[in-house]
C-alpha cells in the first residue's frame, strides 16, 4: 500500500537525503564540492538523464525509505480527516437546530388541534434528514477518499463512508435532541458548544487515549466522536503493515495507532456498533421530549 501522505517539510534530513540519493544511481554525476545542491538536483533529474541512464526517478523515490512515511505525515492525515468529520458534523448539528426550534412551535398547535401524533412527527423528522445526510456523506466521502489516497479496495471505501454517514447521522440527530429537551434554540446551542469542547477535547486526538488521565478515561468511552475516530482509522490503517521510517518511531503503521492512539485494528465492528448505538440514543431522546415535554408558554 502506498500511504497516504509524502514528507510535507523540508529538514537537512531531507536535503542531505535527497542530495545522496542520485549520487547512488549509476550514471549521476556527483555534485562539486561547493556547488549549489538546488541548481544540482534540477540538473541531474531532467527528463534526458532518465533516458540516458534507463531509471525513472519517479519509481526510484516510490521505492526509497523517504517516500515510506513518516509519523508526522500520518498524523498531519489523521488529523485532517478528524478535523473535516468535526466540522462538518457540528454543522449538520447547528444547521438543523434552528429548522428544529421553529417547527416545534408549529407541532404545538397541530397536536393541540389533533392533526399530529408525537411519534409519527418525531419518525418523520428524523427519516427527513436521511437523503440528506446519504448525499453529503457520498460528496464528501468520493472528493476526500480519492484526495487523500487509501488504498482503493472496495471494503475500504464502504467502511469509509459508512463511518462518515453515521458521524453525520448522530451530530445531526445530536442537534435535534438538543432542541427537544431545552426550552429555547439558544439554550441549546449553548448546551450544544459545551459537549463539542468536550468531545473535541477528549476525543482522543488531541490527547491520545494512553495520556488521558485516569479520573477523565470514563468520558473517552462516551464520546461518540472518539469511536468516529477509531473506526475510520481502524479501518483504513489498522492492517497496514509499511514501516514508518522516522528518529522518533521505528515499526509498522498499525503499531504506531495502537501505541500512539490505542487503536486496535479489529475495532471496526464495535466502533460501528457504539456509533449506531449513539444514533438511536440521539434520536430517541428526541423522540422521547416531543412525546413528554412541552415547552409552550401559552
């Protein structure tokens, strides 16, 4: 597998490497001593030297340890990837409040008046934002799986944005139970932006899991975000094998989350099954304050 991320900074590592290695392919000529590497390197790498000496430089690089990876390079991905679900799914969260508040008003008076039943409005508003939440979830899912290069299997690409749907799913529905158990949009907002510092904080990306204090590790188990987490990376780098080439962590990629994040490789299944089990608490509590609660003050 070629993973998905090339060295994104510039050391004298890097320089020293890549002064080195065409000065081990035979047929380079070795750079003067006092030369300039840069004006070197473009010289030495043109289009006519690959056909001179027979190489192409492109499959040389592929095959060297430097295009290998390095944990910075994984984590720089990970963090993407953690930061758009983030992002995205607060948005579905807001986005969906206002549109919450505003019809709970007009459920009022349809119930009062008997044209409709609690559960079959609360069904209703939640099967709504499906279609929705499946486009966003195939848009997003094809630009940032091809962007960020996985390797392209079919099982992959189905975890991947079967992971991101139910991310979207639970923040949406997330933003509906909000609205139901407080009396106004705004208390729920601010209801909401105190559990997304929580979740973002305690998520285990920011603090990975292993240095999470004891007294805190009981809210990384209850943060639907964090189980996000582990499943999308579980599932695309958890069997990874490539070594990571790096002074600061030397073995595989699938040591490196486990040592690093925590993350099994076979946590795909349960990640899945907490998140859907999120999703129907979301939903169901939703449910449960359009039955039973009734902030009307008139």
């Amino acid at each position: 597998m070629i993973l998905p991320f090339q060295p994104l900074a510039m050391t004298f590592y890097n320089v020293n490497y890549y002064v080195d290695m065409p000065k081990g392919i035979s047929g380079i000529t070795p750079i003067p001593d006092g030369y300039n590497p840069a004006t070197w390197m473009l010289e030495v790498t043109t289009p006519a030297v690959e056909q001179r000496i027979g190489r192409d430089f492109a499959d040389i690089y592929r095959n060297s340890d430097q295009y290998r990876g390095t944990t910075k390079g994984l984590f720089m991905v990970m963090g993407a990837l953690y930061a758009s679900c983030l992002f995205l799914g607060v948005n579905n969260s807001s986005s969906v409040q206002p549109i919450v508040s505003i019809e709970r008003t007009v459920f009022y008076r349809e119930k009062a008046a008997g044209m409709y039943a609690p559960t079959a409005y609360a069904a209703a508003q939640g099967l709504v934002e499906i279609p929705y939440i499946a486009v966003q979830t195939i848009v997003f899912g094809l630009i940032t799986y091809l962007m960020i290069n996985f390797e392209r299997t079919v099982r992959k690409f189905f975890l991947y944005l079967l992971f991101m749907f139910l991310t979207f799913s639970y923040f949406t529905f997330y933003g509906m139970m909000a609205v139901g158990l407080t009396p106004t949009q705004q208390m729920a907002s601010v209801v909401s932006s105190a559990f997304y510092s929580l979740w973002n904080l305690l998520s285990g990306f920011l603090i990975p899991k292993p240095k999470i204090p004891g007294w805190w590790i009981w809210f990384y188990y209850i943060c639907p975000v964090a189980w996000t987490l582990k499943g999308i990376i579980s599932s695309q780098l958890g069997d990874v094998e490539t070594m990571i080439v790096d002074p600061a962590f030397q073995g595989t990629v699938q040591d490196y989350i486990k040592s690093q994040f925590g993350i099994d490789h076979d946590a795909v299944g349960v990640s899945a099954v907490v998140l859907i089990g999120f999703i129907v608490l979301f939903f169901g509590s939703f449910a449960f304050s359009v039955r039973f609660l009734n902030f009307q003050r008139r």
